[in-house]
C-alpha cells in the first residue's frame, strides 16, 4: 500500500513539474518573441520580476530560459543606452551564475557608459578577455571602446585576434550517434571531432556503424555563427540535408539558416540513411561538411578562412 501511494505520488509529481515547465516555456517564449517583433523589453522586465521567474536559480530546469531572458533584455538595455538599468539586469544575473561570462561582460559594458565607473568597466573587459581570448561579447565591448576613442588600430586587433579565438573554439564539435530512439543519445556512442578548412566550407572526418539511423550534433557552448549548409560523403556518395528539417535545441531558423547565439547547451539532430553498399562495411567512415560562419558584431564571416586547410 505505501509503495503504491509513493508511486502514485511521484506520478502527480511528475506530472506537475511537466506541466509547470510547458507553462515556463510558454511564457518565455511569447516574451522573447514580443521582445524580438517590437524590440520591447517590458514583457520581458515584468516576467524576470514575477515571483516564480524571481525563483528560478542556476540548477533548476528553467534556468536556460531565463538566461536567455536576462541576455535578451541586457541587449536591448544596451542598444537603447538604458545603461543604469543594464547594470541592474547584469547585476542580478551575475548574483545567480558569477562564472557566466555573459553576464560578466554584459556588466562590465554598462559600467563602461557611466562617466564615473568607465575605468572599472574597461578593466573587467580587458581581464575578461586575457582569461577567456574568444569571448565575442568582451572583445566586441572592448574593440567598441577603442574605436570610440580613436584608437582604430586597436580595434581591428581586438576584433581579429577574438575571432581567431573563437574560430579555434568553434572548432571542435561532439557528434552522437544512435541506431534505436532519436532521443536517446549515450556517451559512449560519440566521437569528438575537429573541423578543418576544405575551401569555402569546414568538414571533419569520423566512423559511425553502419546501421546509425541519427545523428545528433553538439556545437560548442556559448558560440555564436551560423549554418548555411550540410552534407556527409561516404565512399563516392553525398547525402544532401534540409536545414530547414532539423530538429533544434537552444539553436533557432533564419530562413534556410541555422542560427546559434551563445546558448548553453545548442544542438540539432537528422535522421541519416547511408547508402546499402556502404552498410556492408562497419563501421563507415563518413565526412561532415558544413557551409558554417562565424558570427562577430552582427557580421557573419566564413569559418574556414580561420582555420587550417586539411591535407
């Protein structure tokens, strides 16, 4: 009798907790669309002030949606020179996560736009970025200020040397494979890989059995570009892939474009059909290629001018 009670318990519970994170996700979603139509941030303000967003911390579920709230509204703060409400927004997301990089920059930038704490924030930027080289936001913020103060040289450096950071960052992705439920994605059926040059586009070579019916492919965290295009070689085929068809996580569609923003945790998976003369061999070794740009201020510039050509 109690084991049936505890297990009746868990099931409500479980049920509950589902429901309230559609409700959360719900929620945040019609905020960072509004924000996005209108670029207005009052949805969003009043949402990060309610009592159950007020409650959410760094290790429960809803956390990422918040996150991308804060960020949301930290951006827009920036953009309409809300510089003293910027730091109160950057300064509530550092008290819930102060390692998040973001946050950080996001706060040193909004100190950077008040006459009297312009040195502090110009400082926190400089550390920021020699203890993180391709952080785009600090080195975004800090080649803003050098070219607002004539310093042009200084800006173009900043600017070239984050993004050759962050190229050799975005280099190395995580791919999942799996031959039985397209949710279910074990570590041990994975391989990090490393992309290289092949001309205008970025590729890496792996193995995958040959009955693999999913793939699941992990970019790094907090990177920013986009995907214009995909495709796998194996032997003397080409599979062509529809972006526009992916399922996505933390990633979201512009058009036939895949677009990553900094998120925490940006994935997207495919189904994958490898030819029937190439499934007599286990496992297969295939090719990845990606038409993949790098996202810097608004501009986007071709991944593989950044990295080494493959022999």
């Amino acid at each position: 009798m109690i084991f049936f009670q505890s297990e009746l318990l868990g099931k409500v519970g479980h049920a509950w907790s589902l429901r309230f994170e559609q409700s959360l996700t719900k929620e945040a979603k019609e905020a960072l669309r509004a924000a996005d139509d209108a670029g207005s941030q009052e949805q969003l303000i009043g949402l990060l002030e309610s009592p159950r967003w007020r409650d959410l911390f760094r290790n429960d579920r809803g956390y990422p949606l918040k996150r991308k709230m804060l960020a949301k509204a930290c951006q827009l703060q920036l953009e309409s020179a809300q510089y003293e409400l910027m730091e109160n927004t950057a300064r509530s997301w550092v008290s819930l996560d102060d390692r998040d990089i973001d946050a950080q920059a996001y706060l040193y930038e909004s100190l950077r736009h008040r006459p009297d704490l312009q040195d502090e924030g110009v400082r926190g930027l400089r550390k920021l970025l020699n203890r993180f080289p391709g952080h785009l936001l600090s080195g975004l913020f800090l080649a803003r200020h050098f070219s607002e103060n004539g310093d042009e040289q200084s800006s173009d450096l900043t600017r070239m040397r984050v993004m050759r950071a962050a190229a050799s960052a975005l280099s190395r992705w995580r791919i999942y494979w799996t031959s039985t439920n397209k949710n279910l994605y074990d570590p041990k059926q994975s391989t990090f890989v490393y992309l290289e040059s092949t001309g205008e586009q970025v590729s890496a070579e792996f193995e995958i059995p040959s009955d693999t019916t999913f793939l699941r492919i992990d970019p790094p965290t907090n990177s920013h570009f986009q995907i214009s295009s995909m495709s796998i070689k194996t032997g003397m085929d080409t599979l062509s892939f529809n972006l526009s068809q992916m399922e996505i996580n933390e990633m979201h569609r512009d058009g036939e474009h895949l677009i990553s923003t900094g998120a925490i945790d940006p994935f997207f998976t495919t189904p994958i059909a490898l030819p029937e003369r190439a499934t007599a061999v286990k496992p297969q070794r295939i090719r990845l290629e990606l038409g993949l740009q790098l996202e810097f201020d608004g501009q986007y510039y071709a991944l593989a001018d950044f990295l080494s050509h493959s022999s």
